[in-house]
C-alpha cells in the first residue's frame, strides 16, 4: 500500500507527492495535465447532509410526475419508473435497461454508498470494506448520468409543446436539483475520505 502522501495518475501512471489542496485549487499530473484531485472546503458532515439531501431528492424525483401532456381534453401524467416500464412493454428493451441503470440504479448506488462511508466517518470510525466501496464509488460514478436524462426530458417536453400542451413536472425539477447535489458531492473526488479515513489510524 502506497504512503498516504504519494498518488498515481491514472492516465500515466505518474506518482506525485500529495499535499492538502485549498477550496478553488487543482492538482494536474505534471506529465499527461490530468485531473489528480481538486480542493474540497466541505467537511464530511456537510457531505453528509448533501447525500442525504440528494437521497431526498432521489425519492421525489422518482415518485413524482416528469410531466404532463394535454391533447383533445385528456391529460397524462407519468413517473421514470413508469416510462422505463411502458419502453420495456413496447420493446425498447435497450433504452429501458440504459435509463434505468443511469437515472435510478446508478445514482441509488452511489448514493447509498456515500451514506455507508461518510456516516461511519463523520462518527469518528472508518466503515468496514472500506477500500471496496471507494473502487466502487470511483467506478459507478462514470456510469451517474442524470443531467443527461433530465436534458433529453427537456428537449421531449419542448418537442411534444408543438403537438400538445405540454408541462413539466415536479419530478422533472427534482431531477435538475439532484444533478446539482451529485455535481457538489462528487466536485472535491474521492482522495479527501481516504484522508480522513486514514488520520484516525494515524493518531
């Protein structure tokens, strides 16, 4: 196991020396200029409470209406978990497995996991499996694309506006709002818990 104050880039493999970065600050690999990690002014309990904001916000975005469409006096309404199920009855079977995984299961996911790590941390203890759900937490985090959903919901919403009087819904904004959660969660990387996961060891 490598010391607590080296990293590896990993786009080249480069080994840097750590040291701790300020709110605005980015570290580059100094060979290949990638990303090594970026300054968080977040403490673990405030990334506490914006998990648990996000999970809130989860649960509204997937039990509420993504919107409403109105043609000839009739009005629909619909939840994602409902247009997931209904592309999969009309065998878009592809499209439904994608949605899901992206908008719901992935991001429950890294929710979840978040929630496994930081309340142990923010209790003065470090979770057991500790290591596993970080690489987890590292891989899953590529596969979170819920701004990209809530887009292509916008850009339906507009396109149907032709046809019918369309309107989006609560769910559609609590989608917005959790796509804003996450990009704060995820904005400081994952290198600050394996600090504050290895200080207690330390002490």
């Amino acid at each position: 196991m490598l010391p607590t104050d080296l990293v590896v880039c990993e786009h080249c493999d480069e080994v840097h020396r750590w040291r701790p970065l300020a709110g605005r600050e980015v570290a580059h690999c100094r060979r290949c200029k990638a990303v090594l990690g970026r300054g968080h002014r977040l403490g673990v309990e405030a990334l506490l409470a914006l998990v648990l904001a996000a999970l809130c916000v989860l649960l509204i975005a997937n039990l509420s209406s993504m919107g409403t469409v109105a043609l000839r006096g009739m009005q629909v309404q619909t939840t994602l978990p409902a247009a997931i199920a209904l592309a999969w009855q009309q065998g878009e079977r592809v499209v439904a497995v994608l949605a899901a995984l992206t908008a719901i299961v992935v991001p429950a996911l890294l929710i979840g996991l978040r929630l496994y790590l930081l309340l142990p941390l923010a209790l003065g203890r470090v979770p057991a499996h500790f290591a596993a759900c970080m690489r987890v937490l590292h891989e899953a985090s590529r596969w979170s694309m819920v701004e990209v959903m809530m887009v292509a919901a916008v850009v339906s919403i507009v396109r149907m506006a032709g046809l019918a009087q369309a309107q989006p819904g609560p769910g559609l904004f609590a989608f917005g709002a959790l796509a804003l959660l996450l990009a704060a969660i995820e904005s400081g990387g994952l290198r600050h818990l394996w600090l504050h996961a290895e200080r207690p060891a330390l002490q």
